[in-house]
C-alpha cells in the first residue's frame, strides 16, 4: 500500500513538472484566421486547445507539425490546435492554399485546426507572452486553464491525455530525435520515480533494524 501511495504522488509532481507559474496572466487577444473568425483561447473552452507558435523557415516547428493531422484523428472531438505564425498574412496564406512541399500535409479546411499571424506590434500575443523560441507550445484544458508548456506538442498531448502509455504518435517521429531530445524528458522522471521509492523503502528497512519493536520483543520474551 505504501508503494502504491509513493508511485501515485510521485507520478503527479513528475507529470506536472512543466506547469506554468499559476500567476502568469494569459492575455486573451483575438487573432483572424483562415476562416475569416476571431478567435482567442477563450473561445475553445470545452476542448483541450494545443496553441502552437511557429514560423516556415523554423525546421522543428516543421517536423512536429506533420503530425498534427494524426494527433487530431486520435484525439477527434476533444483536440483543437491554433496554430500562430510569426509570418506574414500572405505568406500563411499561401501556403494554406496551395501546400507546396513540404507543407502539403497541412490541413486548410478542418476547423479544430486553425492558422494565424502575429505581426508582433499591435495585439500581439508573441509579444505579451514573450515568445522566444520556436516552436513554443501552450496546452490548456477543458476549462481554459493552462496547464502545461510541453516541450514537444505530440508527446506533451499524449502525456497529458494518455499519460506515457499514450506515446504511440510520439514514436513513430524521427527516432534518433525521439531519443536525444524528447524520450528523456518523459522516461528519466520515471526512472527517478522508482529509484526513490527503492530508496525509502530500503530507508524503512534499515530504520527498523535500528529501532526494532519494543512490543514485540516483550511478547517473545
């Protein structure tokens, strides 16, 4: 019983080791999108909204957009993706229409995933939430609260809905990524999970060979 206890309170204090401060303040700003809708982070209350800031020169934001289309098939009703782009309207656009490769995997008609611009002056959310690295992943729940920055949008999604028994998208990415820049960040809070209930554990034996039951040996006696 005390190791189920230690494995399920460890496991909340790992699985929420990227929670944002509480006191962040979100801005809700309305950005147009491909629809022509206002739209802010407020308005996908009812659903788990990933919010994903990228740009088409950005090489990683590429690679984990590819599965975006198959994270929104596992994830169906439940999932909405908005996705930010620090580009310009035209060049969003473009390629929202067309889909040259290698952005023909893009999906322009599908409203749970929709395309923005940023143009980091006016009502900018670049700006107020001081977006520096791309890509850069806000993940609120069901109530709009944000709940996480995962590092990767695939795996912090499938960790946060399936918990790292529901890594099956995360996966199938790029392996040798998977495994230096992803993989560690999943399985070492694992890893240091169980050796610290090997640790208490070996910590309660050798307190009780030190301090043996007094009752018990009068018993015997």
């Amino acid at each position: 019983m005390f190791l189920l206890i230690a494995f399920i309170g460890l496991y909340i204090f790992f699985a929420k080791v990227d929670k944002l401060d509480s006191e962040l303040e979100i801005p809700q700003i309305s950005l147009l999108n491909q629809f022509g809708e206002l739209k802010s982070f407020s308005d996908y209350k009812g659903k788990i909204l990933l919010v994903d800031f990228w740009f088409q020169a950005c090489k990683p934001c590429l690679e984990e957009m590819k599965f975006f289309p198959e994270l929104l098939k596992k994830y169906d009703s439940e999932l909405a993706i908005m996705s930010i782009s620090t580009d310009s309207k035209e060049e969003t656009e473009y390629i929202l229409e067309n889909k040259p490769k290698p952005w023909n995997f893009l999906l322009s008609d599908n409203k749970s995933w929709t395309f923005y611009n940023d143009n980091k002056k006016e009502n900018s959310l670049v700006k107020e939430l001081k977006i520096a690295e791309y890509p850069t992943y806000l993940l609120f729940d069901k109530n709009g609260e944000l709940i996480s920055t995962p590092m990767s949008g695939i795996a912090g999604v499938e960790n946060e809905l399936s918990g790292i028994i529901g890594l099956d998208l995360t996966f199938k990415t790029d392996k040798n990524k998977m495994i230096a820049e992803k993989f560690p960040f999943l399985v070492i809070p694992y890893t240091v999970m169980v050796f610290l209930i090997l640790l208490i554990q070996l910590l309660i034996l050798g307190i009780k060979k030190l301090f043996p039951n007094k009752n018990t040996n009068a018993n015997t006696i």
